[in-house]
C-alpha cells in the first residue's frame, strides 16, 4: 500500500466537544480491542526482560498522550508486576488529558525534561502523524527528542500500512462517530510499514533498535539508549 499523508481531524479538534470526546473514548476502545493493550503488554515484557536495571523507582512518559489512559493502564500493568511507576501523559491540548495520570502541556519536538531523565518514554499510535520530508526531518526530530529523554528505552506502538487493516477499519468505522470515521483509514494509508520503521530509526540515531509486527496490525519498536 502507497504511503499518503492525509490531514486527521483529531489532530486540531476539528468537531464540537461532545464529538471530540466521543473519539477520544472510541480510541480508547480501540486500543482496548484491536490490539493496543497486547501489543504494550508484549513491549513492556521485551524490555523487562532485556533490561537488568532496578526497578524500584521507575518514571514513564507518554507523549501524545490524548486522554492519559493509555499511560495508566500501562503504569498499572508495570505496577501487577511488581515495578514502582510514576507515570505522566503529554499532550499538546489540555482539552484532550483526562484525570487518568498526572498530565502535562507541551510540545513533543521540545519535551520539558533533561537529558536522559524518563526511564521510558512511550506513544501510541502518534508516530504516523510524522513523516521526514526534504529538509524537514519531522520524524526523526520527534524520535531523537524523545530518545534524548529516555534512560532506558523509547517505545513505540503503531500501525502497520497494508490494506486489511484499511478496509477493516471502514467497516467498523460504521460504528463509530464521525471524527473516528474520517480518522481511522487516514491513519492506517498514513502509517509505516516494518521496513520504513526500522529505516527510521538507523535515521533517527537508534544505533540499537528492534522493531516487531504485533496483532492485529501493529508494530512495535524498541529503542534502546
């Protein structure tokens, strides 16, 4: 399937506040049901197991966060496992942060943290809305701020373009409101594929990195400081 960037109205609240807060709990369910939570749970083990730091006091940021949910689910999975987390959700609309984690307002190309300082940095189905063009390395800017930040890995959970997932979502779009309607097969004709990830990362200075497809049509990557 051809790449094509596609504008998302979720990205600039382009609806009333019922309508934006009805996709942001449709993306909640999506997450819940189409893989976001096994593909977290399948990250997080990766990373446990390769990483022998201790994990009695560990920070988690998510950025591009939306409502937080996210964060806290992936906070309290870490925490049934026995690892102290603190985690916060980073997004750049205060409108769409709930009262799941701690929230904050920024910027991702500018994370308000210090170098190495978050033991991880996560996003969830946000990296597709990045691509590198000539002269303006989007993508690889936003990897790189936020492997700056990481102490111990960056993850990532995303789509894989291909064409099931695109007409699998139109059909299960008839469910959905308005704004997650138009949203959904953008996303996917926007994403990356397996290959295009990994390039990504060599471009964005992930000298160790491993990226897995995950069900139903995700991906996930690991970059390792």
């Amino acid at each position: 399937m051809r790449l094509e960037r596609a504008h998302e109205l979720l990205d600039d609240d382009q609806g009333t506040p019922a309508e934006i807060r009805r996709s942001l709990d449709e993306l909640w369910w999506i997450n819940q049901h189409l893989g976001g939570l096994s593909t977290w749970r399948q990250l997080l083990t990766r990373w446990w197991e390769r990483d022998p730091s201790p994990r009695s006091a560990t920070t988690l940021l998510d950025v591009g966060a939306g409502t937080g949910q996210l964060a806290a689910a992936n906070a309290a999975w870490l925490r049934r496992h026995g690892i102290a987390v603190e985690a916060f959700a980073l997004d750049r609309r205060a409108s769409h942060l709930g009262a799941q984690a701690p929230g904050l307002v920024g910027d991702a190309y500018r994370l308000p943290f210090a170098d190495a300082s978050v033991d991880l940095v996560t996003c969830n189905l946000f990296l597709h809305h990045f691509h590198d063009r000539p002269g303006t390395p989007e993508a690889s800017n936003l990897l790189g701020e936020m492997a700056r930040v990481a102490r111990r890995a960056v993850l990532i959970n995303d789509l894989d373009r291909a064409w099931l997932p695109y007409l699998a979502i139109q059909v299960l779009g008839l469910r959905f409101s308005r704004i997650t309607r138009h949203d959904g097969p953008r996303s996917v004709r926007q994403a990356y594929t397996r290959p295009e990830l990994e390039r990504l990362a060599r471009r964005a200075g992930g000298a160790r990195c491993e990226v897995r497809r995950m069900w139903p049509y995700r991906l996930g990557m690991i970059l390792w400081p």
